[in-house]
C-alpha cells in the first residue's frame, strides 16, 4: 500500500488511488478475479487484506459485480471506464450550481482533438 517517499519514508497511497488502481487490474482481465488474482496483478506488496478491503468498498459501492466461484468470490467491474468516467462527469454537473458555467469551463480545457470528438458526438446525436 504504499510506496517510498523523497526522505524513505512510506508513502501511502489514498483509497480512491487503490481503487483506481483495483478497477484498472479488473478492466484489463477478460474474466472475473480473485482477490489474490488482483493482488498480483497490480502488484506493489499490497496486503491480501488490504486488496480484499478495496474489492468490497467497491463492491459496495456498486462499482464491481461478485461471482460466486466456490468458497471464494470472484470480482468483476460493473461498468466500463468510460461508463464510470461519464457518470462521474454528470454527477459533477448536478452537484454544482451552475451545470452551464460547468460545462463552458470544461469545454474550453479541451483540446483540439478533444473539441473536435466531442463536436463530432454531438452531430451524432442530433445535438
């Protein structure tokens, strides 16, 4: 869980970082894992607890799915990255007060490959 810092000091990582972390090893598996399947896939001397603590929270969260697969669950995510990114990105716009503002500063930060997709999606759409 964590790393060394500037000093040798033990750096820990935050929970949304291992979650992250977690979430990618589950997304690049073409099939359900295993705590200790994600364990050494991500690697980086996280404790078995340690993994089996972030698959429940994200469990719990309903941000992975788990299969029986015996005495032991198996995990798998509930929603691809870009499904999570993007109700990440609306849930964001309806906290704030002002979703318009919201959008013209993000839209503004985009860049031109970026601006050009998104018009693109838009016509799509029939926006």
């Amino acid at each position: 869980m964590a790393g060394t810092g500037a000093r040798g000091r033990a750096v820990r990582r935050s929970a949304g970082e291992l979650e992250g972390t977690v979430l990618a090893a589950l997304w690049a598996a073409e099939r359900p894992l295993t705590p200790a399947q994600v364990q050494a896939e991500i690697g980086g001397g996280l404790a078995y607890n340690t993994v089996h603590t972030i698959l429940t929270r994200l469990y719990d969260k309903g941000l992975v799915l788990r299969d029986a697969d015996g005495r032991r669950g198996a995990y798998r995510p509930a929603k691809n990255a870009a499904e999570l990114t993007a109700g990440a990105m609306r849930e964001a716009l309806d906290r704030g007060p002002d979703p318009i503002a919201a959008l013209q500063q993000f839209v503004t930060a985009l860049s031109a490959e970026e601006a050009q997709a998104l018009r693109e999606l838009l016509a799509e759409n029939g926006a």
